[in-house]
C-alpha cells in the first residue's frame, strides 16, 4: 500500500504484476470529512494521505492524514476507511485518542 498524496488515494501496487489498484479516496479531490465510515473506500474522501502502515493486532492499516491532522482506519474486510484518532482541530493535545489535536 501507498500514499498518493497528490490525489488523495490511497493505492495497492503489485511489482510483480506491474499492476497499480486504487484502493481509497476520490481522486483529485481533497476532502474534509472528519469522522468517515459511511462510504465504501473507493468513495470516501482523504485529505492528504501522508504515510500507512498495517497494524497486525487490529487487522487494518493506519493512515496519517495529513490534511485533517488525523490518524484513519482502513479496513479491507469491512470496506470502511474512517478515523482512529483525532479531532481534525489543529493543536497539541493528545489526552483522548478520538478528540486529540495533532498539529
């Protein structure tokens, strides 16, 4: 998995296959929902995906967002992608992991 930051997607990309699969967000377009969760991943809007990883205990990858200041959820299994932590509020409190200010 990838962050196309430009675009707004997040995307799976086979070496072997030579093969490129958009897996979230619209492209091209940035959006600024907060919270997430009510749209496929293909449909839902990302603001800046940064960077992800996969998060083993949860069986989903972690996504920085940079445009909302947020950490998101992808799940694969469930085909929701919403957030894990933060406000979208710019700050720097991170006393409660769902109302936490990242920048």
């Amino acid at each position: 998995m990838i962050c196309d930051v430009k675009n707004h997607l997040v995307r799976e990309i086979n070496l072997h296959a030579k093969t490129v699969r958009h897996v979230a967000g619209l492209k091209g377009v940035r959006g600024s929902d907060t919270v997430g969760g009510d749209k496929s991943c293909a449909e839902q809007e990302l603001a800046s995906p940064w960077d992800i990883t996969l998060s083993p205990e949860r069986g989903e990858f972690i996504i920085t967002m940079a445009g909302t200041h947020q950490l998101w959820a992808l799940n694969l299994q469930q085909d929701r992608c919403s957030r894990y932590s933060g406000s979208g509020a710019e700050g720097n409190d991170n006393s409660d992991p769902l109302n936490a200010t990242w920048a």
